[in-house]
C-alpha cells in the first residue's frame, strides 16, 4: 500500500454516504477520511454532477469534496492520462484517476479493480473486499 495518502473513487465515496459498507470497511474509510484524503478533480465531477442526486446527498457529497485535497489536472497527469489510454484502452475518468494517483504516488480506494487491473505503478485498495 502507498504510504504517501490514499485517492478515494467516486464508488468509494458513495459507499460510504450511502452506508454501503461492512463495519471494517467503513472503519479503515473513516480513518483515512480522519487523516488526510484526496480527490481527482473527475470524482468531484462524478459525485455531484449525477442527475438523479438528491439535495440531501449533494449535501453528504459537499461535505466530503470540502474535507478533501482535490487534486486537478496538470501536464505530468495529462501525459500519463494519454500514455494509460493508448496501454490500456481505458475510459477517460478512470485514466484520469489511475495517472492521479500514480503521479502522486497515492493508494487508490476504489471498488472497481477491474477498470483498473494490471496497470503498471498503481497501488490500489479494495474497502469491500478486505
């Protein structure tokens, strides 16, 4: 696991609003939410820009968008977005978030191992599956 901080998805995220999680899994989240957490700006963009969100879960997102470190877009994550692209064949918002946290050196918390597998330098942690 990366030891420098954890990008948690916007799947994590919702979990976690949502009370989508076993007991160990909310306690790891509630102590990496405690310390320090980041967000790409993609899951900002994913979390509140849902169509059917209501105005209590826009507000539950709100919340956790503003204790987290967003982090946007930059020239080192731009490059390393294109270069997972032309490997992996990825989705646009899951290169960004892959080349986030590879650029930063950070786990990524995510439910989604799949969309994410074998790719090269990136850490991941799977709260549901611990």
């Amino acid at each position: 696991m990366g030891n420098q901080g954890y990008l948690i998805d916007t799947n994590v995220a919702i979990g976690y609003i949502g009370g989508d999680l076993t007991e160990k899994a909310l306690n790891l989240l509630d102590g990496i939410i405690d310390g320090q957490f980041y967000i790409s700006v993609i899951n900002k963009i994913e979390l509140l820009g849902f169509a059917g969100i209501t105005k209590n879960e826009e507000l539950k997102f709100g919340e956790l968008i503003n204790a987290a470190n967003i982090l946007g877009l930059d020239e080192e994550i731009v490059n390393g977005t294109i270069a997972i692209r032309k490997q992996y064949r990825s989705k646009l918002p899951d290169a960004i978030i892959a080349a986030t946290a590879i650029v930063h050196g950070f786990t990524l918390v995510t439910r989604n191992i799949k969309d994410f597998k074998n790719m090269q330098g990136l850490d991941m942690l799977d709260p549901y599956n611990l």
